[in-house]
C-alpha cells in the first residue's frame, strides 16, 4: 500500500537510530538550539549602530568565528549602505581565505527511495509520481565515466535517499566504484579524486565504514533548526522525525574520524534570520566539541518539486534580496567555512551572489537517477528532487567565471595530504591555505583546459592563469613559483595529478 | 604482544618530535592516518612550507608528510619512522 513500510523497511527503520550516540554530545538533556534564545537575540540586537557593526566586521576579517549576539547584530542591520559594506566585507574574507578561485563539483544522485516522508521533498515516500530505483554499480561506473571522462569533474557529491537498499554497505561499495574509474582523456586522464557524500544521519560504526573507503566531506542538513517547524515537517514516526538524531550526526562522523564535515539549512521552511542563527549555533558547538568547524556551508533555498504543494504554500519563501544577506552574514559570521551555491539558482542570481563569499558551485548538474549516462536534456520531474534553476555546462560556467575574473579550481589535495581537521583549521583562520588554494588551482585549471574546454572557453581561461601565475611570481617565494612552474610544464606535458 | 602505547601516546611523542624538528631544521613535519584516499591530519605541525607534500607510508594506517625532507638529516627522518613503526607493532 502506498506510503506503508514494508517489515523490511520498518525493521531496519527501527536498527538506525542509537540514542547513546545523540545524548552523550548533549548538555544537560537539551540540544545546542535553544529556539526562545534564539528569538531573543534577534530581539534584542535590533537598530545596531555602525560603530558595533565596525567591531564585527573587524573580528571576522580575523577569521574568527562570530558570538550569537554579533551575527543577530548583522542580521538587523536594515541601513542600505550598511549592507552594501557587508558585501563588500564578505567579498575581502572569502578572497582571504580561499584566495580567488572556485571549486567545481557535481552531484551524483544514486537513488531516490526513500523511508521518509517530509513535506517539501519529491523525494517522500507517499509521492506517487516519482519513478523509484537505485543505481546498480555498473550505472555508477558508467555515470562516473561520464562525469570524469567527459565533463572533466573531479569532485562529486554523491546522493542517496533513506532506505535499506542504499544504508551504508552499498554507499561504501557505490564510493569505491567511483573511485576506481579512471578514463582516456585528449591529454591525460581523468578521475574522481574526492567523493564528497549528502547522506542520512549514521551510527558511528557505519560512519567508520565510509571513512574506510575514503569519503571526502560528509554532508548532511539540518533543513529547518526550529523545532517546532521541524516537527510539523517530518511526520512523526519517520526516521527523519527524530530533530537529535540529525542534528548531532556531524559530532558522530568526527568521533568516528571523519574530520571533514558540511552542514545546511533548507531556507524556505523557517525564518530566514533563525536559520542562519542555527547555522552558526551548529558551526560554535562543533567548534566547542571538537576544535573543528563545518567545511562547508550549504544554503539552498526550496526548489518547485513533483507533486510538492508544500513549497508553493510556504509562507517563509526567500527573496533574492535576503538571499544575498543571507550569505554574507554566514560568510561574515563562520569567516573560514567555504561556502556553495548549487544550481537550484538560476544563472543571473548565481553571477550576482558567487563574489560575496561563495567558494564552491556546480555545474553540467543533472539530478535524476542515472542522468549522465542516459544523456537525457530536459529536466524530468518525476526523477528528480525538485528542478534545477541553471542547467549550463560546465564549459558555460567556466568561461563565465573566468569572463568575472575567477579562476575554476578542480582541486582535491587537501585531504589526501592531511590539510584536514583541525589543521586546516589552522590554515585557514590564518589565511595560508589561500596559497594552497591558488597554486592547486592554476594546476588543475591547467589540466581540464587542456582535457575539455571548448576553444572559446580555453581562450578566457588562458588570460585567466596568465594574471594568477604572475600573482604567484610576485607574491610568492621565488621556489615555490619554480617549482609551480616546472609541475605546468609537467602538466602540459600530459602529467596528471601533480599538487601543493 | 600488547600494545603499550595508545594512539594519543603516539600523538604526544610524535607532536614533540615534530616540533624539535621544526625547531632545529625548520622542516614541517605531520603524521596522517590512511584511509583510501583520505589521508587525516593527526599529528603534528600544522602549518608548512607552500612546497609540494611528500608523502612516505609506514604501514597501511599510518604515513609521515612533509615537503621539507631535504632539510631534515637521515638519522632524523629514521628516528621518526621508528616511532610510528614500534607503535604500530
């Protein structure tokens, strides 16, 4: 029957969730969001005057991570030019900590069923229009062959409903086939270095099996920090429903050695203002339990989906203008997270958010099951999650970024050489991964041109690394550009894989 | 035999090592765990030359990076896998 759990379904329903594995993060019974607190706040710090909002923006160009109070402060801000110094404080951190380039990825939707039920996901059990399957490992392959071998990613996101059929022994299984592919490419080859995953909330010991094959960054949001809202959007009874669970998974994976961790809020479902307040709550308490903060932050706003009302009937939607304060008071506020904008958002908003703190963007994004390999063009509803607002290749946005200046960065290095936890951290807060950032890019933006770019895409992208590379002869040790020089040479000599 | 020291044992004497090394030869040292392409910071300097990493596996948990090698004498670099090699026999 429709919507009903099989006893397959509701046994393993039942196995998931490990109370000791929530209540031992807490503190005295309560979770770390204190939703009156958080409302009080925002209250409180309203009309703030601009020599507090100097103060603010002073202690986040030291990379340091905002108080409550500080972040409500920049919340309430309503004078224009107040806010278009914002954006431009935003813009200075990001080019601080990341320096100028942006990290491209793909997502990689593995299945779509799903034991949950939530109100705005055309991904819910009882959504009778969606077309449910999971991907068999030979799809995987193929997909990431397409991914690798065509496109020239080489960082994906890869996602999965809740269900039984994809728990953590087939998302182990689905990451080393991933990784395994490796493709003739015009000059080199091409692979997926790192699989990031947007995943369910896991026990500790599958967390551990993840991080045994290797996961880059494990992903999970919050979709709304208030609890009453939270409640009312995922039906009692669902394995979603439980808010603790999901809210202490990120402290689970970083017990569990997995010290690159993503957090989100699904804006749309609550007050923007609250939610960005939940954010940085989360950000401080991982900070406060374990020295480590998010590696990213995610701010989708609710996309239309298949047979969804909810999403056209919410009364908490995002306008572009909030949209654009929204990121910049997280850039502002959590100063070394980096920051993604997907392709929910169509190209004008993209071009107008990307230069106030984002750090990462996809691109050539297909979110059905089996896209890549099936070629398909057109958004399908009834296979995908909700529809997509930009759908250009990766080539498009490429050329795009490098027209705005950016440099487009495939790199990976970082967690194959132990810049992770607490020691990018470390790098980040005092600006020096921005050098990592730069010299990895002008590499691997070095490779996929000469991999994949059409030739208007190379041209833009030539003057691009051009201006970088001459950045790094000015700016850097004379040895550091020499050696940068002499992996380029390598590079262009059909070397792949060559980083700092 | 049992194991006589635990991971953060090792941690400790390895963030020491570390640090002498870095005091005496300026070279940047840390230790990483291995899994699959995950290498995870944890121990060590945490800050480094802007130089390529070398990697040096010493077993299939552990690895040693740095990309000051050249600055760091034989006897050194030896006394440090050592540490890493007796900890995980």
């Amino acid at each position: 029957m429709l919507g009903v759990l099989t006893k397959k379904e509701r046994d393993w329903v039942e196995s998931v969730i490990k109370d000791e594995e929530i209540v031992k993060y807490m503190e005295n019974g309560r979770d770390f969001i204190d939703d009156d607190d958080i409302w009080e706040r925002l209250q409180r710090n309203t009309k703030p005057d601009k020599n507090r909002i100097r103060d603010i923006i002073q202690k986040s160009l030291e990379i340091q991570t905002l108080e409550p109070d500080e972040t409500a402060s920049l919340l309430n801000i309503e004078d224009p030019d107040t806010w278009h110094e914002i954006f431009q404080v935003a813009k200075e951190i990001k080019r601080k900590v990341y320096d100028n380039r942006i990290v491209t990825f793909a997502p990689l939707y593995c299945g779509d069923l799903c034991v949950n039920n939530c109100l705005y996901c055309g991904f819910r059990r009882e959504n009778v229009v969606i077309k449910r399957r999971r991907l068999g490992l030979d799809e995987i392959r193929k997909e990431a062959e397409v991914l690798a071998g065509e496109i020239g990613h080489k960082r994906l996101i890869v996602v999965y409903g809740e269900h039984p059929s994809t728990d953590a022994g087939y998302i182990a299984d689905t990451i080393r086939t991933i990784y395994d592919v490796k493709v003739k490419t015009k000059n080199g080859y091409g692979q997926i270095r790192r699989v990031n995953v947007n995943i369910a909330p896991m026990s500790v010991d599958d967390l551990r099996l993840l991080r045994d094959v290797g996961i880059g960054t494990y992903q999970v949001f919050q979709e709304t920090y208030h609890h009453g809202t939270y409640k009312r959007l995922h039906p009692e009874g669902t394995l979603k429903s439980h808010y603790q669970w999901r809210l202490y998974c990120h402290h689970r994976a970083l017990e569990a050695g997995v010290d690159d961790v993503a957090i989100g809020a699904l804006f749309g479902l609550y007050d923007w203002r609250f939610e960005v307040m939940g954010l940085l709550y989360h950000a401080r308490d991982l900070e406060r339990q374990f020295g480590i903060g998010p590696h990213t932050i995610s701010f989708p706003r609710l996309e239309p989906a298949a047979n969804t009302p909810f999403i056209q009937a919410t009364n908490y939607r995002v306008s572009d203008e909030d949209f654009k304060k929204i990121i910049a008071v997280i850039r502002l506020s959590v100063p070394y997270t980096g920051m993604i904008l997907t392709a929910r958002e169509p190209a004008s908003i993209r071009r107008e958010v990307l230069p106030i703190g984002i750090t990462q963007t996809d691109a050539s994004t297909k979110i059905g099951i089996g896209a890549y390999s099936d070629r398909y063009t057109d958004q399908e509803e009834d296979r995908q999650q909700f529809l997509l607002g930009d759908t250009r290749s990766l080539d498009e946005v490429i050329r795009e970024l490098a027209q705005m200046g950016y440099i487009t960065s495939f790199c990976t290095a970082g967690y194959r050489c132990g810049r992770t936890g607490d020691r990018i951290m470390t790098l980040l807060r005092t600006g020096r991964e921005a050098v990592f950032c730069k010299l990895n890019a002008v590499l691997t933006f070095r490779e996929w041109l000469d991999d994949f770019a059409s030739p208007e895409t190379k041209a833009a992208g030539e003057q691009v690394l051009k201006k970088e590379i001459e950045e790094i002869k000015d700016k850097l040790p004379q040895n550091v550009y020499e050696k940068l020089l002499e992996y380029y040479r390598r590079i262009e000599d059909g070397e792949r894989d060559l980083y700092f | 035999m049992a194991r006589e020291t635990s991971t953060s044992e090792l941690f400790e004497r390895f963030n020491v090592v570390a640090k002498e090394i870095k005091d005496e030869y300026n070279a940047h040292l840390w230790l990483i765990e291995v899994f699959g392409k995950r290498h995870s910071y944890v121990a060590g300097c945490k800050e480094d030359s802007f130089l390529p990493p070398e990697v040096i596996y010493i077993n299939k948990r552990f690895a040693v990076v740095s990309s000051d090698w050249d600055r760091i004498p034989l006897e050194k670099k030896e006394e440090v896998f050592s540490l890493v090699r007796d900890f995980c026999n």
